[in-house]
C-alpha cells in the first residue's frame, strides 16, 4: 500500500504585503532603487539635511553627564554621571516647575484640542461660499501674528489703566501680575491664535468625503446633527487622533517664547515652567551641562508620554501611527 505524501508547501516570496485577501509581491530594494533612482536622489537630500542638522547635534547631549568646560571641549571634560540630574530633581523649585509645564500643557491641550475641529464642521456647513471665505480669512489671521506682538498686545489689553478688558468691566484688576490667571490667559491667547489655522487640515479632511454620503443621508431623512455625527465625525477621527499623538509629545515642550514675555515675578507660582529655567541656566549662567540635563530630561518624558498615547489611540480607535 503506498503511503501518501503531503506535497510541500510552495515558499512565498520574501517580498510580499497583505493587504485584504491580495498578496502584493513587492520588488526587491535593489530594483525598487535602480528603477526610480531619481526619486531616491531627491529623497537624499533631506535625508542628509536631517542626519546634519538633526542628528548630528546629539553627538553633545554627553554633556549633560559631564562638568562641561568649552577650554578642555567636550570629550576633554570631567565625566560626573547623573550628578547634574540628581541636582536638578533635588533643586527647590523642581517639581513646581514641573507641575507648572505639565499643567499648563494639559490645560491648552483640554481646551485647544477640540476647538479646531468644533470650528471646522461649523465652516463645513456654511453654503454661502463668500461668507465661508470670509470668516476662515478672519479666524487664521492670528496665526500670522508674531509672539512678541501678541504679548504686547495682551498687556496693553489686560493693563490695569485703561486696557480694554478692564475698561469693559469697570475695574482696574493687574491680570499679569496675578499667578491664578495666567494659565486661563496663557490658554485662552493659544486658542485665539491657533484655532483658526488649525481647523485648515480637519476642513481639508472633510473635503475629501464622498458628497453621495450626503446625498443618500438626506435623502433618508438624517438631519444636519446625524449628517455630522455619523459622516463627518468619523471622517476627522483618524486625523485628530494624529493631531492627538503630536500634540501629546510635545507635552513638555510647552510655549518658551509667550511664556518667558509674560512672565512676571508676581506670577512666577504658576508660570515658572522647565523651558524657562532651561534658558536661564544655559545662556544667562552658562551652566550648559546643568541646561542639557534638564533638556535631556524634558525629551525622555515627551518620547514615553508619545508611546504611551500612541498604544491608548491604537486600543481606543484602532489608529496608530507610531
């Protein structure tokens, strides 16, 4: 009786992506290169620009482990460890300052976050096309607003003689000078100049929906409300978990710029963050070492708090970009 053999398994080739039910087979890199080397030339350019200017620099984050002296150079200078993060971590204002920029990132991140997209399918519903132009040229025009004037213009209104705000509520408050306002004012600024420039990408998102979705919903009776929650929604949901992801790592890399303007020494409980302190140690004491373990810190926490978002996006909305 003769034994029956399983015929073996043809081998799949090396190169091949899933996507569905269909194998593609993908060529090899070698091939892949030769046949569309003009593009991989253009693609090296900015490679080569990011290895220089990005990667490059990291040659000196050894620094933070050393008692930097720019005499003896880098590799010359004394090897101290942890010592300069030890200093930090035990320093008397360590975790105000912390507690400060987590705040204040969380709070513009609360309010920020939504309103982009609140506005975005606010101007998606808006037929009249002039009135539509309009209003998004008003809403992004804060965006093109330098810092320094938009401080400057946030102390002139919030002065307590004769800024707007006070003249509008009969009082004389110094807003700037008070420590429990300036994280509503540092947020509500934010919104006011980004919000506008941020609903550009949900508004094109939105553009791209098929406009028979709105059709057949019209047609079977949905109102603006379920055309919104049921089309618009879940077209924005893959792009705002991005948004999410991005903004999320850059948590404790809350605003210098704004928050170094208006800051004050009346207001420093709550507006003495990380990055303020980064600059005041490394270019007005010269404490470079002591700086970039602070910074060096500040970016371990932004690439754990990206991973961390980045699973709870995965498990929450099946979107996951890291």
């Amino acid at each position: 009786m003769n034994k029956l053999r399983a015929a073996p398994k043809a081998a799949e080739p090396r190169a091949a992506a899933v996507y569905g039910d269909a194998v593609v087979h993908r060529k090899p890199l070698k091939q892949r290169i030769t046949e569309n080397w003009q593009l991989y030339l253009l693609l090296l350019i900015p490679v080569v620009v990011t290895i220089v200017y990005k990667y490059g620099p990291m040659y000196g984050i050894q620094i933070a482990f050393r008692d930097f002296k720019a005499s003896r150079g880098i590799t010359g200078s004394e090897w101290v460890g942890l010592e300069w993060f030890v200093e930090f971590f035990t320093s008397p204002n360590c975790w105000r300052m912390i507690k400060n920029t987590v705040l204040l990132s969380l709070y513009s991140l609360l309010w920020s976050f939504p309103v982009p997209i609140l506005l975005a399918l606010a101007l998606n519903q808006l037929q009249f096309h002039k009135l539509k132009r309009v209003v998004q040229t008003v809403l992004y025009a804060p965006h093109f607003i330098s810092t320094m004037i938009i401080c400057g213009m946030l102390r002139i209104f919030l002065s307590p003689t004769g800024g707007l705000i006070n003249l509008l509520l009969g009082t004389s408050i110094d807003f700037l000078n008070q420590s429990t306002m300036f994280r509503t004012i540092y947020v509500a600024s934010g919104i006011w100049q980004e919000a506008g420039w941020g609903t550009i990408i949900y508004l094109a998102t939105l553009s791209s929906v098929d406009p028979a979705l709105y059709e057949a919903a019209k047609v079977d009776g949905a109102s603006v409300f379920q055309r919104i929650l049921h089309i618009d929604l879940p077209a924005l949901v893959p792009m705002a978990v991005l948004q999410l992801i991005l903004s999320a790592s850059n948590l404790m890399n809350i605003g210098f710029e704004k928050v170094f303007l208006l800051q004050t020494d009346l207001n420093k409980a709550t507006s003495d963050i990380i990055a303020v302190y980064v600059y005041e140690q490394g270019i007005q004491h010269a404490e470079y070492s002591y700086s970039t373990a602070i910074g060096l810190f500040n970016t371990a926490v932004n690439i754990v708090l990206l991973i961390i978002v980045s699973r709870i996006a995965k498990k929450a909305s099946d979107v996951q970009f890291v």
